[in-house]
C-alpha cells in the first residue's frame, strides 16, 4: 500500500472504487457487494459523486448496515460499512 494508510483503509474486510460513476450505480454496486459478504464485514467503498454521502446515509439506514464512517479527501468520497448480520 503506498501513501499514509488511514483507518479506513486498513480496517476494510474489501474495496469497491466507484469512483467516476454516477447515482444509483455506486449504491446498486455497494449492495451487490455487501450481498456476497458475511455479517459483520466491513466495505470501503470509493467515490466521486457529491451525492454518494446523502445516497449511503439513507442506504444504510433502511438496510440496517452500519455506516461506520464518511470522509471527503480532495472530492473523493470514502465510506466504510459494516455489512449487518
């Protein structure tokens, strides 16, 4: 891993870089993910759309996943999500 390792970056079970896609499909692409993922595990997921953060708030919400964590670096959005069990 090259740079300054974050949290979330080293706390992440697996990666889905939806970086340069537009609403839904980082959401559909998250949920496929998670779907094939145990209880308890923890997505990153990598973003550009500014409406990913409103998007994976309410996702998680009313899928009873955790959204552990949000963050903003330089307009890329990461989000790690501990899949419910």
């Amino acid at each position: 891993m090259s740079g300054a390792s974050t949290p979330i970056e080293s706390n992440a079970d697996r990666v889905l870089d939806t970086r340069g896609l537009n609403c839904p499909m980082p959401i559909l692409k998250a949920k496929k993910t998670l779907n094939e993922m145990t209880g308890g595990s923890l997505l990153k997921v990598l973003a550009t759309d500014p409406g990913a953060v409103r998007d994976f708030e309410y996702f998680c919400r009313h899928t009873g996943h955790q959204l552990m964590e949000s963050t903003e670096v330089e307009g890329e959005f990461r989000f790690l999500i501990r899949r419910k069990g």
